[in-house]
C-alpha cells in the first residue's frame, strides 16, 4: 500500500492518501479542506479516487469530504453513526472558524469490526468513543498503520473537555483497542508527529504503562475495560 500525509487547513490536521499499487485506486481519510492539494497529490500520482474515509465530525477532519465526493465521484464512508449530529452541523462548524465546511450523509455508517475497501486493500474500522461518541479509526493489518484522528497524538491524547467527550471512554479506547494491535504499529494522528504504539506504551504520560499503573480505581471502571491489569 502507498501512503501519503499533509497537513490540511490551519488547523493542520493530517489528512492521509492511501492506494493500491497494483490497482492505482486510492482512499482519503479526514480531506478536511485545501482539496487542491489533496487532487493535485491524486493526480500527480495517477491515482483514481475510490473512497473517503473519514474518522470524526470535526469540521478540519471531515469539512471537505462533501465537495470532495462530489468533484471525485467517490463515496464517503463513516463515521459512526453516533456522529450523524456532528456531521449535520458542519456548517455551522465551519463558519464558526471562517472554514468551508459541507453536511453530508454517507454512502454508509461504519461500525466496530468493519472493513472498509479499495481496489486490493482493506482497512479494518475501530469504534473508539472518547474524543468524540461516533470516532473510529482505520487500521491496514498487511501495512501495520493506523490512522487514529483525535484519538491519541504524539506524547498526548486527545481533548475530552466539551459535550461529546469522555476521560475514562477515551482512556479504554486507546488502551483495550488501538495499543492491542501491536506495539510495531505506526499510526497517523489527527494532528503533529507520527508515533508508534510501542512508542506511546512507553513514554505518553496519559496512558503509558507507568501511567495506568498508577491509575485510580475509577479509570477501570469504564465497561469492559481491562485497564490495570497486566500484560494488556
Ligand atoms: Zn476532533
Ligand atoms: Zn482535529
């Protein structure tokens, strides 16, 4: 697979081009905006557009999506359906911070354990609540990336502080879904620098190892969080 990232917006949120190369189709996840970049990229590589992914309602995530799909031809798949309010008020989102942001409604809402596909490629999807209630990533098992969105950065994890957001469902969804699949697994965050999930493990001060091991009871107590106990 063939991967690609820039910053898109003044946000600069990290928006991804993947492709097959024996087929040349190709998936965006998270076109937030500055689409001239993200065609001239397709373009440039002789790349025909199949999907677009996108990981959250945030209008520098998923703001571009519409137009894009509908100078593309291509579908749009995702979020979770528990996003569908956040997508409805795109709009509104964009102009609150002077960005061009279009409602759509997706060629389908994904769920935890989909696939999601592109010419010979498949991307696995991960419901992972917390920054949002309707976040997911994409995970490409045959690449070992990720692409997490706001879920989890570089040293730092994502915000929770507003209406939709959860301390104790992010924390179980970075720690009992995204670091399970592996420590060797590269993965894109919504914003800044690439990091590994081994990396994160080891030195995020939210929720490394070192750190959940000194978590307090109420940060296990999310459901069906196995957070504190060993080997996970
Ligand atoms: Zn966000
Ligand atoms: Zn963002």
């Amino acid at each position: 697979m063939l991967f690609d990232c820039m910053p898109v917006t003044r946000f600069e949120q990290n928006c991804s081009i993947l492709a097959c190369e024996r087929t040349n189709k190709a998936a965006v996840i998270d076109p937030g905006g500055d689409l001239e970049l993200i065609e001239n990229l397709l373009e440039l590589q002789d790349l025909s557009l199949e999907v677009i992914l996108v990981t959250h309602g945030h209008m520098d995530h998923a703001g571009g999506a519409a137009a894009l799909a509908a100078r593309t031809g291509a579908r749009i798949e995702g979020p979770h359906q528990r996003e569908a309010h956040l997508i409805d008020k795109l709009p509104e989102q964009g102009a609150r911070f002077g960005l061009k942001a279009q409602r759509y409604v997706p060629y389908r809402w994904l769920d935890d354990g989909d696939r999601v596909r592109f010419g010979d490629e498949e991307l696995q999807v991960l419901h992972c609540p917390g920054h949002t209630r309707g976040h997911v990533a994409y995970f490409s098992a045959a690449s070992r990336l990720a692409f997490v969105g706001d879920i989890l950065f570089r040293h730092t994890i994502g915000a929770w502080e507003h209406a939709d957001g959860d301390l104790v469902t992010l924390v179980h969804s970075i720690r009992d879904k995204l670091f399970p699949l592996g420590d060797d697994v590269r993965f894109v965050p919504g914003h800044g620098e690439m990091s590994s999930f081994g990396h994160e493990r080891e030195a995020n001060p939210f929720v490394g190892d070192a750190a959940a091991a000194k978590w307090p009871a109420r940060m296990q107590g999310a459901p069906g969080c196995s957070i504190g106990t060993s080997g996970s």
